[in-house]
C-alpha cells in the first residue's frame, strides 16, 4: 500500500489540478491517512488549499475538508463486538487472569492496534502492561508500574511518576531501560496507557515511598508493606542495602577481631553508622562525625567499615565534591541511614565554597524549598541521619561560626595506623556487608515492643552522663553532648545486639567526651573578641600608646587606634571602627555578636546597655575619629584597691 502511494506522489501534480477535480477520489485518495502519517497529510492539505486559492475558491474547499475529515473518522471500519475489547493474560498478583486493553493488542510484536485502513499502528515495540499504582506516603502523589520483558527476556518491574508517563514529550525517556520508541509512537504509547487505565479500574494499589528508613514501626528496605519506587534514580543504592552479601557470620567475627586492636577510630566510626537510625527514634538533630589526622593511616577504610554495616561500601560512600542539590536528593533518600563522605578537604579547600555553609546545609535537615515551572513549590527534602566524613585536618576551625561547631563532632586519629592491611579489609567488606544493619533494626524492632521507652531512656543516662559524670568543669555546648549521646546509645546498642564482645566507646567514655567543645570555644561572641585582641597584637605598631611622643607630621604608617590607661590601671583599647569591621571580615565573625558580647561582659569603656551609642568620640594623634573603646583587662571591683601594708597601727 505504501509502495503505491508512492508512485501516486511522484505522478500526481497538485499545480495542474482543476476547479473540478479538487474534490475528485484521486484527491481524496492523495491526501493520505491522517491516522497513519499526520505530516504528509497535512503537506498534501496544504498543497490543496494553495491550488484552491489560485482557482479562486478557496473557502469552499476548506468546507470540502472539514466534512471529509468528519466522514473519515465516522466511517472507519468498526470491529466485530468480540474484538472491540483485547486482553493481555499476565499476573497482577493473583495468578494469572485477561486483562483488557480496550483496543490495543498487546503480544510479542509489542502494543499496537488497528489504523482506519487497517494497517497496524504501533505505540511501542515492546510488550508493556500497567501492574501497579504507587501512592507515596510522604507526598500522596502517584506512580504506575510497568512491567516489561528486557532485551534477556527476564521480566522487568519499575515505577515511573503517572504525569511523566502520560506527557509525549517525556516518555521517549523510557528508552533509557530498553523500551523504545519513536516521537510519533510516543503520542500513542500515552494514549495507549490512558486507554488501559480507563479500562482497567481494578489495578492493584500500594503504599510507596521514596525515603529509607523509618516510616513507623516499619524499616524500608526490610519491611514489605511499604514498596520503594525509587528504583529508577537509586537502583545501585537500594540494591545495595536490600541485597546482602556474603556471610553474616564472617562479617561479626571479622569486625569483633578488628575491634580488639582498640582502636577508637574504629568504635567511633562504627557506633556513628548503627546510631544513624537511633537519631529518629530520640528526636536528634543531624550531625557530621569528622575523624581528622594525616594521610595514609586508614580513615578511608574506617568509612568503608562504617558502610558495611548497612550495604556496598563502594555504592554507599559518596563523593564529597558532589552539588549540594545532589546531597539533597541523596539525603532525602538515605533519610534516617548514614551517609558518607569520603575527603571532605576537596570541598573545604574550595575557596569559592562557605564550609560553614555546607554544615549548616547538611545538618539541617531539610533541603531548600525550590518552585517549579507551574509557580507552586516542589516537595522539601528532608532527612534525620548522621553524616560520616573524613580530612586531614579538623572541619571546623577557630574561626568557624559556633553553630558549625555546634554541629560537628572533630575526632582526631592517633599517629599510628590504624590496620595492619587496609587493603584486605577494604577487599572483604567488598564481599561481605549488609547483614549487621539489617540484624541491628530486627532487634530494635523487638526492643521497641517490648519497652517503648528504652532508647529514650538510655539516651537521656548517657545526656546525663556527660553532663554529671565525666563532664564536670566543663560547660559543654548542648547540641554537641545531644551527638556524642546518641554516638554512645549506638555503640552501647550494637554491642549488645550483634557484637557481644564488651568492647567499644562505652568502655572508656572519658576519651570521647575531652574531645568536645567547651561553651567558650563555640561562643562566637568570645572567640571574636579574642580574635581582635590577636590581631591588636600582631599589627602593634598601628595601636601606638597614647602618651608616646610622635611628630604626627612625619609620621606615615597606617593607624587603627592606640592603647591608653586610664585611672583604674586598666587599659582601654581604642579601635577604629572600620579597622574593628575589617577585623571582623577577615575572620569571619560577626560584628554585632561580637559587640553584643562585649558589651554583656561590661567591657565596652563608658558605654551602659541601652544609654548612648557603642562608638564614641576619641582623641588619636590629634584627630577626632568614632571608636569602640575596650577594656582589654578588665579587673574585678576588690582589685582596683590595694590592701594596705602598715606596720603600725595609728592608734593603740
């Protein structure tokens, strides 16, 4: 039929036609199927309309048309009432039964169905059925399974959002997982899809979720009520951690041999991984666990050790350097598992990068709130986990912001390394992974049912624990002592459920705890101030004394203050206060906390809360500029007077 039309098109000259013959047969027949070929129909209409317009009787064809492509729907050959409706035998669950799909076959030569002329148009090349619909949890938006026979013919199963699957210019994208299709199939692949779902009103549903973890008293991926219909964008991650490998037996007592070494790197990193999952469960916030030291001594194995526990260490552990919309998404998905970030001084010597802000970002737990091309906002990603990383040196440094600290739990190695040989410990974790995690949840699970309050319970002993015991004369920052808690339940938990070797942190907490931050060291304020008077000292020669003599007319150096005594002996250091913001710049403080602290301490000269400006007025080397003037030794009221020294009473 084709080969016909062909020859027609090369004989027939739409120039030559008269007013008569416009609406011949031979016409009719030349303009084609718009069934079968929408463009060459609409070439051939336009071909028409053109000619008509030459001969002057232009609108009676386009009348012509319109009825005729009326008549043409209206007089396709209809089926037999047996064939209206095809079926498609598979199983749904329930054995095998006739699905219907209206009027598309669906056999091996793929899904098509008949055209006006009888030709076969093709929606797919592939036999492709609906077999579920996902309803997330989380977002109560929908998915539709397909399943589908791959170029191996085992039978494929994936999830794919129900918009994108009926949007033609979208489900081409379906080629990716070997379901083909040309942009012209593509249009009938959604029609198809719309047909079967309008005929089939019984597909089965399910509850899905694009999250691991926690959802109740369920754990996904080892809980089978809730389906995962995420696989398309983390298949590697989700096989990872619902697929074992290896021995779980091997995997204990290879641990528990590593584990007599007593090295603490190697409890830290492994009470992180178990306690991950535990922060959901106590109402904790995020936080990095950070081991820090020298290359070449096993930080990069303690994470693929940590990795283990759950799945894969290679599929498990991520880059450092991805985007922080990719950490999102990853986030989201690990939701209450770890996640891992192996040399985390790539994204730390990124002068281009706030390091502040990537902690504040990843310990949020949230992602930010992103508008899509409809103007309403996209679903937030969220996540409740720990964050395992590594670098040569401390993530936060003095100069970080106090809510970084906060965050942050530094832990340095010790100079020795930590294994004999990294590289068989990396080659058996890569072997055998993913039973302790999976034991660890079934035992919390059981915990759970038996005394609901016990994780809670035991992680309010070890709160108390740091604070009472082994923290005493240390005013320790809250949220830092709320992550080493839970770093300890983890440890204490998974030594009880799947090591049984009364090894770990919990054997020694002292030497976890001195690694914590004090108040003062998080304190921005403080650490600001401090931070002014360090570089007071270092550019001296631009603070003079005030009574020094100098010829302020030969005098050239750059001036940022000077240093007076007043009648207390205390000093008082006199500032610029544009050298004091330049300051604060440089070290990345902030100038308000920082005043505000100083103020709070009464150390700001002449100033009370609330009663005139901070700046004020000083004489400098003959000039009057504004200043903040700070007492930079401040003394306690009994030691401004001096006791005194008589060796005779003035009276008897």
């Amino acid at each position: 039929m084709y080969e016909e039309i062909d020859a027609l098109e090369q004989e027939f000259n739409w120039e030559n036609l008269t007013q008569d013959q416009l609406t011949s047969d031979e016409v009719i027949k030349q303009l084609g199927d718009p069934e079968v070929d929408k463009v060459t129909y609409a070439q051939n209409r336009t071909k028409l309309l053109n000619r008509a317009k030459e001969l002057k009787c232009q609108s009676n064809i386009k009348d012509f048309l319109k009825i005729l492509e009326h008549e043409i729907k209206k007089n396709i050959v209809p089926q037999s009432q047996e064939n209206l409706q095809n079926y498609v035998i598979a199983n749904l669950g329930q054995g095998d039964v006739a699905i219907p799909c209206g009027e598309w076959q669906v056999d091996y030569s793929g899904v098509w169905k008949y055209g006006i002329y009888g030709n076969k148009i093709y929606a797919c090349h592939k036999p492709v059925i609906i077999t579920r619909k996902f309803f997330n949890i989380e977002s109560d938006k929908c998915k539709l399974e397909l399943a589908y026979r791959d170029r191996y013919g085992r039978l494929k199963k994936i999830a794919f959002p129900s918009a994108w699957l009926l949007n033609a210019n979208k489900v081409q994208g379906l080629s990716d997982y070997d379901i083909s299709m040309t942009s012209t199939e593509a249009k009938h692949f959604t029609d198809y899809l719309s047909d079967f779902l309008g005929v089939n009103d019984k597909i089965p549903v399910a509850d899905s979720t694009d999250k691991l973890g926690w959802h109740g008293h369920d754990f996904i991926p080892y809980n089978n009520t809730i389906a995962f219909d995420s696989e398309t964008q983390f298949k590697e991650l989700y096989d990872s951690v619902s697929e074992h490998s290896g021995s779980s037996e091997a995997w204990i007592d290879f641990v528990k041999n590593l584990r007599t070494t007593n090295r603490p790197e190697i409890y830290i990193n492994l009470a992180a991984s178990f306690a991950s999952p535990l922060l959901a469960l106590v109402s904790s916030n995020p936080f990095i666990c950070n081991l820090y030291g020298t290359t070449g001594k096993g930080k990069t194995v303690c994470l693929h050790l940590a990795a283990s526990v759950w799945g894969k260490p290679a599929t498990f552990i991520s880059d450092s350097n991805n985007t922080m919309v990719a950490n999102e998404v990853r986030l989201s998905t690990l939701n209450h598992l770890p996640m891992l970030l192996d040399d985390f001084s790539k994204i730390s010597s990124n002068k281009f990068i706030n390091i502040n802000d990537i902690i504040y970002s990843l310990c949020s737990g949230m992602g930010k709130s992103r508008s899509n091309q409809l103007l309403t906002l996209n679903d937030q990603k969220r996540w409740k986990c720990a964050i395992l990383t590594n670098m040569e040196r401390p993530l936060v440094e003095d100069n970080a912001k106090g809510g970084s600290i906060n965050r942050v739990l530094d832990f340095q190695i010790g100079n020795a390394a930590i294994f004999e040989d990294g590289n068989k410990v990396v080659s058996f974790l890569e072997d055998n992974y993913g039973y302790a995690g999976e034991d660890f949840i079934t035992e919390l699970v059981k915990l759970r049912e038996k005394d609901p309050d016990y994780i809670k319970t035991r992680y309010r002993f070890w709160i108390n624990q740091i604070y009472n015991n082994y923290g005493k004369g240390h005013n320790f920052s809250d949220k830092q002592v709320a992550s080493l808690a839970v770093l300890f339940l983890g440890d204490e938990l998974s030594e009880k459920f799947i090591f049984k070797d009364g090894l770990g942190m919990c054997k020694n907490p002292i030497t976890y705890i001195s690694q914590l931050k004090n108040q003062s060291e998080v304190d921005e304020g403080q650490r600001g101030f401090e931070y002014v008077l360090q570089c007071v000292m270092r550019d001296i020669n631009m603070f003079e004394p005030q009574n020094k003599e100098i010829d302020d007319n030969t005098y050239h150096g750059k001036v940022g203050g000077n240093i007076e005594e007043i009648s207390t002996g205390e000093h008082i250091l006199n500032i610029l206060t544009e050298q004091f913001r330049k300051y604060m710049q440089e070290g990345n403080f902030s100038e308000k906390i920082t005043l505000d602290w100083i103020v709070q301490q009464e150390c700001l000269y002449g100033y009370k809360k609330g009663q005139g400006r901070r700046k004020q007025v000083t004489i400098i080397r003959n000039y009057s500029p504004y200043c903040y003037r700070l007492i930079i030794d401040k003394k306690k009221p009994e030691e401004l007077f001096e006791d005194a020294n008589q060796e005779e009473l003035p009276f008897d």
